[in-house]
C-alpha cells in the first residue's frame, strides 16, 4: 500500500502520542514476534515498535522483516522505533488506534 504525503502525515501525527507495543531486541524477529505483531496489527491498526538494537543496519533489516513477514506498510522509522500500519475493512472502534 502507497500512503500519500498527507496520509503519512495524519498517521505519524495519532502515532506519535502511541507507546510501542511491540519490542524487538537482539533475538531477531521470532516466531513469537510475528504472531504478537500480527494480533496487535489486528487489533489495533497502527502501531509503534521498539527495536533495541544498536547497529543502524541491523535495525533496517528488521524493520524489513517485520514488513515482509505482516504485510504491514512502514509510516515512519525515528531511531530505534518504528510505525508500522495495516488496516482493516471492519476495524473494531474501541480498539483502533485510527478510530479513536
């Protein structure tokens, strides 16, 4: 999915007040970081992620993982966190960082 300028600007801006939900850290992306990254997408849309690894081209290969394995579209990298979207066509409103 191709996200505008503009969207992108929306989605940072509800992304920004978020706390990760998420952290990936010298293990790699897991199996269980897979199925906990696939459950939160579910619920809740938009999502921040935490990937406490020092080296920058570690933490782009999984941040390249994490959308290859999710289907996720990536909004914005800032460091070691990164927001990631994928949505819904029946998003649950009282879940949905989107909705809110």
């Amino acid at each position: 999915m191709t996200l505008t300028q503009q969207r992108k600007k929306q989605l940072r801006a509800i992304g920004h007040s978020l706390k990760p939900c998420v952290m990936i850290s010298d293990n790699g992306v897991t199996e269980g970081v897979i199925g906990e990254l696939n459950r939160a997408l579910d619920d809740h849309e938009l999502i921040k992620i935490k990937v406490a690894i020092n080296d920058r081209e570690s933490r782009a290969v999984v941040a390249k993982m994490v959308i290859d394995e999710t289907g996720a579209t990536l909004v914005q990298t800032i460091g070691k966190m990164l927001l990631i979207l994928r949505e819904h066509k029946k998003p649950n409103p009282k879940l949905s960082n989107l909705l809110r």
